[in-house]
C-alpha cells in the first residue's frame, strides 16, 4: 500500500496535469483528438491513485504478481497507442503534403501558360 502523503501528492500532481491539458485544448494548443487519451489516462491513473485496490486487483486478475509492474505493462501498452496513432497522423499528413505540392505545381504550370497567351 502506498503512504497517503504519496497518494495526495500524486493526485494533486495529476489534477495539475489534466488542468494544464484542459486549458491547452481550450486554447487550442492542442487538438482535442490527440488530448483525449492524455485525458483518459489522467483520469485513469487519479482512479488507481485513489483506489489502490482496483491495481492490485487487475494485477492479480492479470497474472501479474507486483502490482507496480502491472503500472509498467499499461504504461507500455499506452507508449504504443501513442505511437501508432501518431504514425498514422503523420502518414496522413505526408499524403496531404504530397498532393498540395501537386496540385501547387499544377497551379504554377497554369499560370505561366496563361502568361505566355
């Protein structure tokens, strides 16, 4: 179990960091799309901050005997998440690149034909 003096600070800690990514989706810093699994697991990680019980019951529900390893594997599996999803996006902005320089080209090449007549 952890001491209640660590419980409190990392909550607290955790609620600054939601405020902090609220006030940038707010702002528009930050794309709701890309925040939202930052705030899921804020909120996730507050819940097992909380209720210390719930880790150690999926730990054990796992086959995991520490629960401080069971915290690592979903730390891991989210890196993941995060890096497929942002390959994904920078794939699609690659596309999207490519096509504007394209069809920037294109428009280029019209316009000097229409100054050549």
């Amino acid at each position: 179990m952890m001491n209640i003096r660590i419980q409190v600070i990392v909550a607290i800690v955790i609620v600054l960091a939601l405020c902090v990514i609220i006030n940038m989706i707010r702002k528009k810093a930050l794309e709701l799309r890309y925040a939202l699994a930052w705030l899921l697991v804020g909120f996730g990680t507050l819940i097992l901050d909380l209720f210390p019980g719930v880790m150690m019951g999926l730990a054990k529900f796992m086959g995991i005997e520490v629960p401080s390893n069971m915290l690592f594997f979903l730390g891991f599996c989210f890196a993941l998440v995060i890096i497929f999803v942002l390959t994904i996006a920078v794939s699609r902005m690659s596309i999207r690149i490519k096509n504007l320089t394209q069809e920037m080209a294109l428009y280029e090449k019209r316009m000097k034909d229409n100054e050549r007549q």
